[in-house]
C-alpha cells in the first residue's frame, strides 16, 4: 500500500497511537510501518522485533496479540499525533515518556526494626499468638489444598513471581557492594571494558545530577533464564561497549544483582517489570516535577542494535535540553566566580585601607605617646631644677662661713670648678666631705645669699650630686658618702678637681 493510499483519519485511536510509537522507535515510513503493524495485529513489541531482528511469522505470538486490548491513552496524544502529521519522519517522533527517578538510599533490614515498649509487649501477647495460630493453620491448609494454583490456571489470578531472595547475601556498604558485583561479574564473564560506577547508586544518581550526566541503570537476575544470554549477546557486545564509552555520550553505568539489598530497592524504586532491566535515567530541567527522570526503559531479552538505538534515540531527544541546562550552569558557575574574584579584590582592598588607617592610627598614637613622653620629661627636669634651685637655698643657709686662716684646725683648698675657674676657701677641717661638695653645690648661691629670707628644705626631693672631688696626682677620689672629715681625708691642705658625672655642666653650675 503506497502513502497515497493510506487514510490516517480512517485509523482507530489505538492504531493511531500504535503508529505513532512505533515509527517514534524505528522511524520508518508510515506506508511500510502500518503494512508490519497490520501483519503484528497492531502489537508494537512484536512489529519492533521484527523490525529489528528480520520478520519470522509466530502464529501464537500474532493469535495473543490479537486477543489483546490496547490501553486507552489520553486524548492529548492523540491530538499530538494529528498535528505532527505522518508524512515526514522527523515530525513523527513522540517525546518520550518520562517518570520520576527516585533517589533511593539503602537502609539495612536491622534499621528497620522496632522494639515495642515493654508494656505494649505484655498487652499484644494474646493478639500475638492468635495471629500467629491462624497464619500457621492457613499456611498448612495451603500447602495441603493448593488454593491459589486453582484459581492461576482458571486465570482469576496473575502468576507469582518469586521474589529476589536477598537473605543469602551478607549486607555491605553501597561502594564494597558495588566492588563485590564487579568482582562477581568478572569471574562469571571475563574480563570486559564497561566501566561500573565503584559506588553506591545515590552516589551515581548524585553525580549524574550534578554533572548533568545520564545514568544507566542494569539489573540483573541471576534466577532469570534470560540473564547469561542479555550480558553476553548484548551488554557485551561491542557495539554497546563502544556506546557507553564514547566520552560525548556522556553515560554514567551503574549496575547490580537483585541478590543485593540495594539493587533490589532500586527495582523496586524504578518499577522494574522483567529481567533483565535497564532504565536510561537523565536529568529534566523542562519538567517540573522531578529533577531527575526515567527517559527509556527497556525489558527483557534486547539485541545489541535495539539497545543501542533505544540509548540513542533517548539521548537525542533529551540532548538539547542537557546542553541548554549546561549553558546555564556554566553561565552561573561563571557569575559566582566572577562575583567571588571580585569579592576577593574589595575584601583585599578593603584589608589595605583596614592596613593603612591601622598603621596611620599606630603612627599618630606613637606620636602622641612621644609627645606626652617628652612633655613628662621636660616637666620632669623643669620639676628637678626647681627642686634643685630651691635645695640650693636651703643648703646655702647652713654652709658655714669660712674660718680664720689663724685658727689652728683650718684646711686651705684649691677648687678647679668645671667652667675652669679656681676657688681657693679656707674650711674646718672638722667638718665633713660633704660640706665641701656643698660649698662646690652651692657656689653661685653664696654671692647671692640672702639671710632675711630662710627658705625651706624641698618637700620628695633627695638630692644628689652630679660632680666629683678627684687629686689630680695621685689621683685620689673623694667620696660625698664618706664619714671622714676633711682634715683626715684632705689635710691642712690640698688642690682638688671637680669632675662632672652624667656630663651635665648645668647642674654643677
């Protein structure tokens, strides 16, 4: 049947829609597509198999598909469907049908149990044993009148499927988890080049999320007769191996057995239906649901080329929207440094000025320490030559006149004073050291000494003398603080030199 001759109007919704992802999978023409979909009796799994793996008729496969019912779908499909249109390929493709993508976290069976309160124990004993009475008769009862076959071969109720059994296997950490199902995976089929996630499947969610990445998800079932014949024909084929390393496919893989605890929650997180399972998880900016969502799942026995068409047509069509998320969040990530560089250069500048103020503060504090110190000082030594004047006074008011040379105990000494003047005064040689030094204190005092005017000796004030009394041959010093007289230390006679200590010629003038 040519594409003239093919009214899509006269198309039931179902059929519609059968064409619709079929041609979305294959993008086949319409005329061929609806001719296979015709000989498949509408059944799209079976019209993309033989699509894929060469048309073989299966009478029984066709009588089941016939006795099938289509789910209805929404009219919104359908009305995408029209609007596309069927006479180009490339407007026949239907977005792909996303579901969230849980991020599951394994949590150990031990965590999950509750001790109840002493008290509720004691209440619910009664309870307890009932139930657990009744469930023992029920099981026996079941195992000797096989209910629940009856009522699977009259169809009333779906066969069971026996849960993975995740007992057997110790529990582990996500990441030795993951190391152990690589270790098995590589005893069991040789050494291969898929590069397993080492980690935990939230650590991959995490980092697929992150890096804007898609995350491939494998389980396995080692009980499903279906799982040595998917790893070797098609999880390590070549053209798969190839997909998923191609850096600008950008494929996180991560896999696991239900055998494991975690594998086994992922399943059931990401509704897993058959084995083995691969679910194509990417992240969805344009919904705004979820983050992160299931954009291709695929069930079962798969071929290379289905796998890898399947991988690529997800990836295709969820590309742009990666590529603009990751425009964005370079764009941001560009913003935040620049913003943090420009930061950094205020909070540099700003540590400059804190610098300068600091060190313009600590120079003006030491200035005005300086100042204040030299102030004190200054106050200081005027302080001191006040005291010192006044003490003049005082002191000169008790020197003693000189005697009469005539008297028999009188020493005649010569002074040299600093300024080079020579003073020669006669003295008792019965009076101390220290009259002598401050008569040499007190010189210029004695020409002005005024008697009508005692003044009084100054109030914290110790004085001390800022000269010496040497001979210059021998040189022999003579000490204000000696209690010798000056006619034991001196004689009769004697010619001293007044030298200056701290070298402050003011004090001893």
């Amino acid at each position: 049947m040519s594409s003239s001759e093919i009214d899509i109007a006269q198309l039931t919704e179902s059929q519609q829609l059968a064409l619709g992802t079929y041609t979305s999978v294959t993008n086949q023409d319409p005329s061929p597509a609806v001719d296979l979909l015709r000989r498949s009796e509408w059944n799209v799994q079976i019209a993309i198999a033989k699509f894929f793996d060469g048309e073989a008729p299966d009478p029984v496969a066709e009588a089941r598909a016939s006795q099938q019912i289509a789910p209805p779908q929404p009219e919104i499909r359908r009305r995408e469907l029209l609007q596309n249109g069927f006479g180009h390929p490339s407007r026949s493709i239907i977005p792909l049908r996303r579901d969230p993508a849980p991020r599951i976290v394994p949590r150990p069976e031990r965590q999950l149990s509750f001790q109840p309160p002493l008290i509720l124990t004691i209440l619910f004993t009664p309870f307890n044993l009932v139930y657990r009475l009744l469930c023992g008769t029920l099981r026996f009862l079941g195992t000797i009148i096989p209910f629940r076959r009856f009522l699977e071969n009259l169809g009333l109720v779906k066969p069971s499927r026996p849960s993975p059994d995740t007992t057997q296997r110790g529990p582990l950490n996500p990441r030795d988890t993951a190391l152990r199902f690589s270790h098995e995976f590589n005893e069991q089929y040789g050494n291969h080049n898929l590069p397993f996630f080492e980690d935990g499947y939230a650590q991959a969610y995490d980092l697929a999320k992150k890096e804007l990445k898609f995350l491939l998800v494998v389980l396995l079932s080692p009980e499903d007769d279906e799982t040595e014949a998917f790893v070797r024909g098609t999880l390590l084929s070549e053209p798969v191996v190839s997909f998923i390393n191609d850096p600008r496919n950008n494929i996180i893989l991560w896999a696991g057995t239900v055998q494991d605890s975690e594998a086994y929650q992922v399943s059931k997180g990401l509704k897993c239906s058959k084995f083995p399972y691969a679910a194509f998880i990417s992240h969805t900016p344009q919904d705004s649901t979820t983050s992160m969502s299931t954009i291709a799942r695929i069930s079962g026995l798969t071929t290379a080329s289905t796998f890898v068409s399947r991988l690529q047509t997800a990836i295709s069509q969820q590309k742009p929207a990666l590529e603009q998320a990751r425009a964005t969040k370079n764009e941001q990530q560009a913003s935040r440094t620049l913003r943090s560089e420009q930061n950094s250069a205020y909070e540099r500048s700003l540590a400059q000025d804190r610098e300068r103020a600091r060190q313009k503060r600590e120079a003006h504090a030491a200035q005005s320490r300086a100042e204040q110190e030299e102030k004190a000082a200054q106050e200081a030594r005027e302080n001191k030559e006040r005291k010192l004047e006044r003490w003049r006074l005082w002191r000169v008011q008790s020197i003693t006149a000189a005697p009469d040379p005539a008297f028999k105990n009188v020493s005649r000494i010569s002074l040299r004073l600093t300024s080079g003047e020579r003073v020669i005064r006669h003295f008792d040689s019965n009076a101390p050291l220290e009259e002598l030094y401050a008569f040499v204190e007190c010189y210029d005092a004695l020409q002005f000494r005024d008697h009508s005017a005692p003044t009084p000796k100054p109030e914290d004030y110790e004085h001390e003398f800022g000269f010496r009394l040497v001979t210059p041959v021998p040189r022999v010093e003579y000490d204000v603080k000696s209690t010798s007289t000056i006619g034991q230390s001196i004689g009769r006679s004697g010619n001293l030199i007044v030298e200056s200590i701290g070298g402050d010629d003011d004090d001893e003038d």
